[in-house]
C-alpha cells in the first residue's frame, strides 16, 4: 500500500519564508533552495524510515547545502511533513507542532 505523502500549510510556508530570504541575499539562491527542498522531498517519499528518528514519532532528513531539516511523521498510511525549519533555531519552533 502506497503512503499518502502531506506537506501541512505550516511547512509549506516556512519553505516559502526561507526561500525569500535566500532570494534577498542572492539572486538564484532562493530557487537553489527550493530545489534542494524538492530533493530532500522526492528522498523521504520514497524511503522515509531511512531517516532517523530524533523525537518520539518525528523524523528528520538534513537538506543538502543549507542548514535546514524536513521533520516528518511516518505511519502506515502517510508521510506528513509539519516543518522545515533551520537547524540552529529552537527546536521547540516544531516540536510543539509534533503529532501526538
């Protein structure tokens, strides 16, 4: 049976929000951004229990290039994606939106 893979409005927009700031910085760079998103993206739906667990049902996979990480939930019927956040912020930015 085929997952359904979920990306919640919270990730989504935190890709947006970091895409722009990479834009501002540097012409292209906000596209590189969302490139290497789409990368780490394409990897977790096709193997998402390859990427360790680093809090009760949360998975995290580390972005190629930048210091983000797509954390994720796994069951028998989806793979949801409910943040993309920077990896030196406070962790508490994701953990409290952790599925029970």
């Amino acid at each position: 049976m085929k997952r359904a893979f979920i990306i919640t409005a919270d990730a989504e927009a935190e890709i947006t929000e970091a895409a722009d700031w990479y834009h501002r910085r540097r012409a292209g760079l906000g596209a590189d951004f969302r490139a290497a998103v789409r990368a780490t993206l394409a990897t977790v739906r096709a193997d998402p229990l390859r990427f360790p667990l680093v809090l009760r049902s949360a998975h995290a996979a580390l972005l190629q290039r930048f210091p983000y990480q797509i954390t994720f939930t796994v069951d028998d019927d989806a793979v949801v994606v409910f943040a993309c956040t920077h990896q030196r912020r406070d962790p508490q930015s994701w953990m409290d939106r952790l599925p029970v």
